[in-house]
C-alpha cells in the first residue's frame, strides 16, 4: 500500500512508499541561508538517505534558490530554499519490460524541496518533482 500516487509529466505513475518532511532550516542557531549553509544541509540530506535506502539510488531535484535583497554577510549573498526539505522512498512498475510486473519494481528515493509541508499528490506535486528523468535514474528490483 503507498501513501499517495504522483503523476509524472511523463505520465509515469510513482508509488510513494516512505516520507520524511523537515524543516530546511529548522534548528539553525546562527548565521543565515546562503550557499555554504544550503549545500551542507543538502549533503546531510543524501548522507542520510543513502544509510536509510542502502540498496536504491537517490537523486537531489535541483530545488528553487532565492536570492533576497538582504545583507550579504561572511558566507555569501544570503541564498534561501523552499521551507520543506523531503525525502521519499518511490517505486513504479518495472523499467524491463521482460521483468515481470508481478515480481519486479522499480525504486528511486528522491530528495527535493517545496513550500509547504503536503504530501504530493496526483499532479499536484512540485513541477520539478514531476519532471524527474525516472527511466535514468530508477533501477529495477526483484521483490
């Protein structure tokens, strides 16, 4: 059973199997959203899905970065990410089409980003969520 089905622009259907939602910058006690800041939170993010999903690739959706007339301090012009960093476990019919659909799937966990914490759903998703190249990047599995 999945939590919700997303609809790709592709018009694949991905299964989303597992979510964890945070905060982007939730817990930061100092400094400001900026690159440093942004590529360290994104690393922790893929450091700590490959450890969950030991056996499926992940891939980072190239998220939205703002950059807002403010300040620049020591680390750069301030750089800011959408409010909700996600990790999903995904999983769609296979990729070989001589795999059996009964016995075989495919799997991807993706790490994006988006304003809000939804579940994405349908087309409703993030349009860069909905853009992933799933056929390059998913790899079959036997179940």
């Amino acid at each position: 059973m999945s939590l919700t089905r997303v609809v790709l622009a592709s018009g694949r259907s991905l299964d989303l199997a597992e979510l964890q939602l945070s905060s982007t910058y939730g817990g930061m006690l100092e400094g400001y959203p900026c690159k440093p800041v942004n590529e360290m939170r994104i690393r922790g993010l893929r450091h700590w899905a490959a450890r969950a999903f030991p056996n499926t690739p992940v891939h980072l959706v190239p998220p939205a970065r703002e950059y807002p007339d403010q300040y620049s301090g020591a680390f750069g012009p301030v750089e800011v990410l959408p409010e909700v960093a996600c990790v999903g476990s995904f999983h769609s019919t296979p990729l070989t089409p001589s795999n059996d659909p009964v016995l075989h799937r495919s799997h991807l966990v993706l790490i994006w980003f988006q304003p809000t914490p939804t579940v994405p759903s349908g087309c409703e998703a993030v349009p860069e969520l909905r853009e992933v190249d799933w056929e390059g990047l998913a790899r079959d599995h036997e179940l």
